[in-house]
C-alpha cells in the first residue's frame, strides 16, 4: 500500500512539473515561434498603452531576451523563491510564490489568488457534496426500479440536467426563487465562513443547487449503468443465495464495484472546479477565481491568467492523485 502511495505521489509531481512546462510553452514559446518579438510579448504585460521605453525594461526585466530554457528556469524558480522585476524607474518584488505580477495593477497574483479562492472552494465543495450524494442515491434507486415510473422520471429529469447550461438554469433560479419568490439569497451575495456559516451556506445555497443539478444528472445516469450491469453478476447472486439481507447486497456488493468510474469523474469535476467555476460565478456575480480569470481576459492582463491556470493544473492534479489513493480503499486490487 505504501509502495502505491508513493508511486502515485512521485507522478503527481513529475506530472506538475510536465504540465508547467506545457503552460510554459503556451504562454512564452508558442508565440514566440508564432513571430512574436520580445517587445510584443511584453506588451500583454503592461498593455499596450504603455510607452516604448516601458515595454523595452519590461521585457528585459522579465527576460524575454534570454534563451528559453532560461527563461523557464527563471520563472520556474521564481514560483518557489520569489522574484524582484528592475523596471528601472521603480523595483517590484514578488514574494514567493510567485505566480506571476500584474504590471498593470502593480500587485502580485498570488495574493489575488488566495483573496478570491475561499468563494470558489466554498462554491465547489457544497455543490460537489449535493451532486454526488444526490446523483449516486438517485442513480442506485432508479437502477432497482428499473421501468418505474420513478425510474423513467429520474433519467428524464438527469437528461434536461444535463442538456440546461448553467447560465439558463442559474438566470432562471435567481428570477424565480431570489427576486420574485425571495427565498434564496440575491446574486452577488456572500458571507465568508469563518464570520457567520449560516449566512454562508444561505447566500451559496442557490448556486449549490443549480451546479448540482448540472451534475448531478451525469452521475445519475452513470450509476445507473454500472448497477444495472453489476447487479446481474454471479457474485451477487451468490450474495443473495448466502442469505445476506438486500441492504447489504446493494451497498457493500453492487455500489461499491460501480464506485470506480464515479471517482474518476468526481475527480475530475471537482479540480476543474477547484480551478475556477467560471460560468456560474459569472452568473451569480461570485468574485472567486472564475470570474477572476474572466477580468484579467477582458483586460489582457497575462500574468492574472497564467497565474490561474498554474493553480487549476495544480488542483485538477491533486485531486486525481486523492482519487488513485481512493481506488485502493475501494476495489483493493489495485494496490497490486
């Protein structure tokens, strides 16, 4: 098991340091080999009102000049100890770590980061918590049911899920149940945790529900399938004949084996949302990392987006590590 873990471990890093060198390349080589000159990459620093003589230090500060594999390893390091930009009217320093610094707001990205990823990790866990309890139950029921009327409610209901954007259903929740029957909280609103969790989860429990409802739907259907299929096996035909009571057969035997599949998008939804909920912030005018990342699109302010992508990567790499541990405790052959 500790031999797993490890390895699962040592790929994850060696998996971050490829996926660095791959936002590295987007960023900084692609265009380069596009025909970019140092002078134009500088600009999406600055913008592109900024004078000649600013662009010039600005790139030679950030060393656009200097070969690549230089350049990498300088803004690789700089992630881990830091990094102090001469733009030769002023010095900016950018602690460690630094993800990147905003020359047109003249802050670093990291404390920008962590300002707004507390809305974004609160939207992202609640929802995920609904969407997986009420997708898996959903998903198991309509399975032992199969041809109800339950059954063909559920997956009719998963499908619209699943076909609604998340802007539609969101609009339609606010106009709905926030303006015209005031029961949840208006768009915009936000409590931090630690100052009151009641007010918390009230002003989060629309848009939990809404991205719940998108997802929940996909888990729905995917546990369906794979208890439909596992619930004809031998072995559980075995677990009955033992007498072992229905309970016992569905949850411990049948959902267990279909676990694996629903851990491995759960994974996956969950980093990618960890990274930035775009569409529903943007929606429920949450300032978390989405709509973080959509303003420094409009704005064209590159280290805010690369700084942000750098974090997504990390999250949606994290999370598919908790995930391989997580196949150990549930189907035990993987551990060898």
């Amino acid at each position: 098991m500790l031999t797993y873990i490890f390895r699962r471990m040592i790929a994850s890093v060696l998996l971050l340091l490829v996926v660095s060198m791959v936002v590295f390349a987007i960023f900084y080589l692609f265009p380069r080999w596009a025909g970019a000159t140092p002078e134009t990459l500088a600009t999406r620093y600055v913008g592109r009102s900024a004078t000649a003589s600013t662009v010039k230090a600005t790139a030679e500060s950030l060393g656009f000049y200097d070969p690549v594999w230089v350049q990498y390893w300088h803004w690789l390091k700089a992630v881990f100890v830091g990094q102090t930009y001469d733009m030769g009217a002023e010095v900016v320093n950018c602690p460690a770590p630094c993800l990147g610094f905003s020359f047109q707001s003249k802050t670093p990205v990291w404390p920008d980061i962590v300002d707004r990823a507390p809305v974004t990790f609160s939207l992202a866990v609640g929802a995920s918590i609904l969407w997986l309890v009420a997708g898996v139950a959903t998903g198991v029921l309509s399975a032992l049911r199969r041809g109800t009327f339950f059954d063909r409610a559920a997956m009719s209901v998963a499908l619209a899920g699943v076909s609604l954007p998340i802007f539609f259903t969101g609009l339609i929740g606010l106009a709905l149940f926030s303006y015209k029957i005031p029961i949840f909280a208006p768009g915009g609103s936000y409590t931090p945790f630690t100052q009151n969790p009641a007010s918390w989860a009230y002003d989060l429990l629309l848009p939990w529900i809404t991205l719940a409802f998108l997802f929940s739907a996909q888990y729905a259907r995917l546990t369906r399938a794979g208890m439909l299929e596992t619930m004809n096996e031998d072995y559980i035909r075995t677990a009955r004949a033992k007498g072992l009571v229905e309970r016992t057969v569905v949850l411990k035997h049948g959902l267990r084996a279909t676990l694996t599949p629903i851990l491995t998008i759960f994974g996956l939804d969950l980093g990618l949302l960890l990274g930035g909920a775009v569409l529903t912030e943007k929606t429920f005018s949450l300032n978390g990392l989405g709509k973080y990342t959509v303003d420094a699109i409009e704005n064209q302010d590159l280290p805010r987006i690369l700084g942000v992508t750098l974090v997504a990567a990390f999250f949606i790499v994290t999370s598919n590590l908790v995930v391989d541990l997580l196949y150990a405790v549930v189907d035990p052959r993987v551990r060898r």
